[in-house]
C-alpha cells in the first residue's frame, strides 16, 4: 500500500533551539483552516510548524518517522475523525500533547469531555471562518506554548495480543462494613465509572470519592454527566464539605482530593501539595487519606489511564486493611494505572468495572455468596 501524500511544511528541517521551539503538527481537512493557522502560529517565535496534514492517515503517516510536540486535531474529518484517530495519535507520537480545536468542543460540552477521556491534554472551539484573529489567536498560541512547555506525556503503550491472565480473585473480608470507596481514573476512565456505577447495588450507600483527571473548567459538567446515572447526590469536591452516605465526590481538576476526620466527622479537604507522579489532581494522597481515615473500611478502585498514579497511594490503602480492585485490560483504553496496581499483586481482583461493582455486593449484610 503506498504512503499518502503530506501537505507538509518545508520549515521542518532546521534543528530546535533547546528547551526553546515546540514543535507543532496542524491536523485538519480544510486547507485555508490549516492556512489560518499556520499564519497564526508563526506568530510566535516560541511555535514553529512541522507539519500540516489533511487527514489523520497522514498523520499517523508522518508521525512514524518525525517527532512532534503538540499536535493540533479537528473532529470532523472525512475517513478517520479526530476521536477516533486520538488513540493512535498518541500511541504513535510517543509523548506528545493533543489540543482538539473544533467547532464541536464548547468547553465543558459532551464532545470535549469524550475527547478528554479518551486523552487529549485540552480542547478549544473553532471560532467562524471570520473570528479566527485576536482574542482567538491569542488563546490558541498561548495554550499550544503551555503544552508544549509541559514534560512530555507519559507514552502510551499498546495493548498486547496476549492479555495477561489476571491473578487469582483474593479472598475479601466481607464482615468488615464498607465505609468508603475511591475511585482513581485518567485516559478511558469516564466511561469505565459509567459502567461501574451503572452496576453498583443502591442499597451500598457509603461515599464515593473520585479522582478522574481532567482540567478544572470541565468539572461542573462532568459532576452533572454523572448525576444522571445514579441516584446519589453528585458534587465537585470543595473544603469542609462534610463526608455523607450517598454521594459522590469528585476531585476538582486543580487539587488533590483528601478525606480528613475531624473528630466523628469525615470531611473533604483539597491539597495542592506537588506529587511524585506529577498529576493533578492526583490519586496517591486520596487514597493514602483513605488509608489513615477509613483503614480496613476502605475500598479503591484503579480504573483505566495512562502512567502509575494511584500505584502508590492504594499500596497504604492495602498496608491498612483496605482493599483494592483494578480494571481487566481488555476493557481499558490504557492498561497503564490499573496494570501498575495489578502487577504488584495489591489487587483482590482485577476485573472489568460492572465486575467490580458487582463484587462490592458482597459487603452488603447478609449477602450469600
């Protein structure tokens, strides 16, 4: 099969000033859209474009021989669209950050939370063909420049052929009543916790704590995405708020969050301290909290994303008597966090999430196995 032809730019070929050029990849089936653009981001001295494709074939095409920082992605494109393609453009581009920029990603909107779940680092809506100048030219440059500032995205790896056999389901302490779940996610993770929560028995109760990593401007909405799946009350975590039966929680996109007791209360706490894994929000310290708070009462569940973050938070949670679950990796986009759980072997069981959800049945009173 031949290679595609590139619309590629002739400018690729000088080298990189260290720490100083990002490198950006324009992605977009319209040629006077790529044309804006390109004038847009030579703007700035910082940006320099390296290639400028019509379709994500081309793309990936590309991307096999070249590096390339930020990648720039409309949605709407004949053949593969932009969400499909998103998967395989980071599998192939290896550390690079993708900025969906299409007319679909108002912010907060169901299209942009999609494209965030399935990995995007940010998204912005295409403005009219007559808007594309100032305010919108400002913006684009500037979030192009953070993410290509940012250290490169932990690489995604593929799936293997093989999936690996997953350990044997440990033996759960099931007398011991269930106080808390948490729940930690990143690329894949929105509709894995839409499957588990779908499948969770009404009559558990306990609070749920949720980490799910995606930028603070798309939270609200997430919280509202997830309120018309259950019959729990859904809020974005704020400090002080106390700790009830029968709600959710979820980390806002800029803090880590941490469950502290305050005598016979449980409340919610955020912290912004950095972490080792360099996430935020991050589900080490949500856990760890869990861990010191609730102790054997304690459930975390590890759901699928890139990277290790949660690893070392649910091994305290494990120390303290809690228990852990991590997603099967035949239901995940990236087997990263669920399988650096699953390896150390702090898994009770590494299942798909309704089976997750199914097995903390087993902690209601009476349940017969």
């Amino acid at each position: 099969m031949s290679q595609p032809q590139l619309d590629i730019s002739s400018r690729e070929a000088a080298p990189l000033p260290s720490g100083r050029t990002v490198r950006v990849m324009l992605v977009d089936d319209s040629l006077v859209v790529r044309s804006i653009l390109e004038r847009i981001v030579d703007q700035r001295p910082q940006l320099r474009i390296c290639a400028s494709v019509a379709s994500a074939q081309e793309a990936l095409a590309y991307l096999a021989g070249e590096p390339v920082d930020v990648i720039v992605l409309d949605v709407e494109m004949p053949g593969m669209n932009g969400l499909d393609a998103l998967p395989h453009l980071l599998e192939r581009a290896q550390g690079a950050r993708i900025l969906i920029l299409s007319s679909n990603c108002d912010e907060g909107g169901p299209a942009a939370i999609d494209a965030l779940a399935l990995g995007a680092s940010d998204t912005l809506a295409k403005p009219g063909r007559g808007s594309f100048s100032g305010r919108f030219a400002d913006v684009l440059t500037e979030r192009i420049l953070t993410l290509g500032q940012q250290p490169p995205a932990a690489p995604v790896i593929a799936r293997p052929h093989q999936i690996p056999a997953p350990p044997p389901v440990m033996a759960l302490d099931t007398d011991q009543p269930l106080e808390c779940i948490a729940v930690a996610a990143s690329t894949g993770g929105i509709p894995a916790f839409a499957n588990f929560i779908a499948h969770l028995d009404r009559r558990i109760t306990a609070p749920i704590l949720l980490t799910q990593h995606l930028p603070d401007a798309f939270m609200e909405f997430y919280a509202r995405q997830i309120a018309t799946m259950t019959q729990r009350r859904v809020r974005v975590a704020a400090a002080g708020m106390i700790v009830e039966r029968g709600h959710v929680y979820l980390a806002p996109g800029d803090a880590h969050l941490v469950v502290i007791a305050n005598g016979r209360r449980r409340e919610i706490a955020l912290d912004r301290h950095p972490t080792e894994n360099g996430c935020c929000p991050s589900a080490d310290p949500m856990f760890a909290s869990v861990a010191e708070v609730y102790g054997k009462g304690g459930v975390g569940i590890v759901l699928s994303g890139m990277g290790r973050d949660g690893a070392n938070g649910a091994a305290r949670l494990k120390a303290a008597g809690g228990t852990v679950f991590a997603q099967a990796p035949e239901s995940c986009v990236i087997w990263g966090m669920p399988g650096a759980v699953s390896k150390t072997g702090i898994a009770a069981a590494t299942l798909n999430p309704d089976a997750i959800a199914l097995m903390l049945g087993s902690f209601l009173p009476g349940h017969k196995p």
